[in-house]
C-alpha cells in the first residue's frame, strides 16, 4: 500500500480540495485522513443549505482513542464516505480539539502504515516542527500542492528544501509538486515549476497540474445539483493527476508500423 503526504505552503491554499477529488478518483482502494491542525473538512462538505454532510463522529479523535487500545485498528472503521465517493476520517472540529489531538498524531503512524487500501495525508502547511511531520516522514510520496504564481512556486521549492533537510532520510521517497492553474496556464506552469526546481537543485518531479474551477469545487464539496466532475477540466485533470502519483499510469503505446489509411465516402 501508498502513503501520500500532501501538504501546501503559506499562500498557496488549495490541498483541502485536492486532496479530496484525488481520494474520489483514486484508482485502487483509498482513504484520506485529514492530518491538518487547522482542517476544516466538516465545515467544507456542506449541502445546498448549509447543513454538513458529514458527522462530527467518526473522526481522528476516534481513531486516536481506538489505537490507543489496539494499534491495528483500521482506519476504514473510523471513516466515513465524502459526496464524491471518497472514504475520509475527517479532523478535529474545534481548536481544542486540535490542541488536544497535538501529541496523539505519532501514535497513528502504525495504523497509518499498516492501512489495507492506499492513504492520503492531507497535511495542510506542514513543516518540520508541525505535529504530523513524523507522519509525513514515513510517507513514500511527499506531494506539494502549489498555485502557478511566481511567489508561491519559490515559496514551494523552499519549503520542500526545508522539508528534505530536516525530515528523516528515505531513499525510497518520491517527491511531487502538483500545481493549481487556470486551463490556459497548464503547459507554461508545469514548465515554470520544472525549471524552478531544476534551479534549486530540488529532487523533485511536477505530477501534473489541476485545473481550477469554482463550479466543479462547489460539486465536490456536495454544492449544488451533483452533476459530474468529468464535465469540467478540474475533474479530468484531478484523473490524469490520481494516476501519475499512483503509478497506475498506462505507459505510451509503442508506434506501430505506419499504414496508408484511406476514408470513403
């Protein structure tokens, strides 16, 4: 199994939601656990008229408490299943709880590690000194999750050096940059995030880039009339995404001999 930790950096929101569509089209069985001290998944999957679409209970608060007495407890039993299909254990409601959860992330990390389906971090704006970067340490993918702008690219290159120098070494680690964009910015931004990182001497690789859209965000979130993401670019895009950074990418095909083709009328 694969543990992704996705995390953003300061103004570069955006790994919330990204988080969630790639847990609604990951290819092989998959559960998200917010890991963010500031989440807010609760508050953000909302219906129509504002009610929240999922409970407050189940949640890492339950899972914390359930490892405590066994640590293989499984983290589906603690999860409960977001608008767009995805099986999430949503984070702590309040800042108390997020105060008292603090010291209660490394113990999850055998659960964690253990799951039997692929596990999605969401991280929020993770740093060394953040209380889940033990968490983040054992990850096989570190994924950073950036606007295309300028500032915020630079801004990701750093805080992934950052990152590399103080977490543990793992040489079995990949690390990924998915990029935010409008649908005009998608080729020149991942080329930008790609020399970026080239300039900083950062080992890592651009997964892709999502493209932004207001309207399919609002469906994800369970807004409005449901309609599909695959009618917008956010959702085809969120696909190709989902299967580079599972590996379940099909390779391109080997070119055949050439043929005359011919078309009647």
């Amino acid at each position: 199994m694969t543990t992704l930790a996705m995390f953003s950096d300061k103004g570069s929101p955006g790994v919330t939601t990204t988080c969630l569509a790639l847990a609604g089209v990951w290819p092989r069985p998959c559960v998200l656990v917010e890991a963010d001290p500031a989440g807010d998944l609760v508050l953000r999957l909302v219906d129509a008229a504002g009610r929240p679409l999922l409970a407050s209970e189940p949640s890492v608060l339950t899972l914390a408490a359930a490892v405590r007495r066994d640590p293989a407890t499984a983290l589906t039993a603690h999860s409960q299943q977001a608008f767009c299909g995805a099986a999430v254990v949503a984070g702590a409601a309040t800042p108390q709880q997020a105060r008292g959860m603090a010291p209660l992330w490394p113990t999850l990390d055998t659960t964690i590690r253990c799951a039997q389906a692929d596990v999605i971090l969401d991280c929020g704006r993770l740093t060394p000194e953040s209380p889940v970067a033990a968490l983040a340490a054992h990850a096989d993918v570190l994924v950073g999750v950036v606007r295309a702008d300028a500032a915020a690219m630079l801004r990701m290159r750093d805080r992934l050096a950052d990152l590399l120098d103080h977490l543990p070494a793992n040489p079995a680690r990949r690390v990924r940059v998915v990029l935010l964009a409008r649908q005009r910015q998608v080729s020149e931004a991942a080329e930008a995030m790609r020399r970026v990182l080239a300039d900083g001497v950062v080992p890592a690789e651009v997964a892709g880039t999502v493209v932004v859209d207001p309207r399919a965000v609002a469906a994800l979130h369970g807004i409005g009339s449901g309609a599909r993401l695959e009618r917008w670019p956010f959702g085809r895009s969120i696909r190709d995404v989902a299967a580079r950074l599972s590996g379940s990418e099909q390779p391109p095909a080997v070119p055949g001999p050439r043929r005359i083709l011919t078309w009647s009328r």
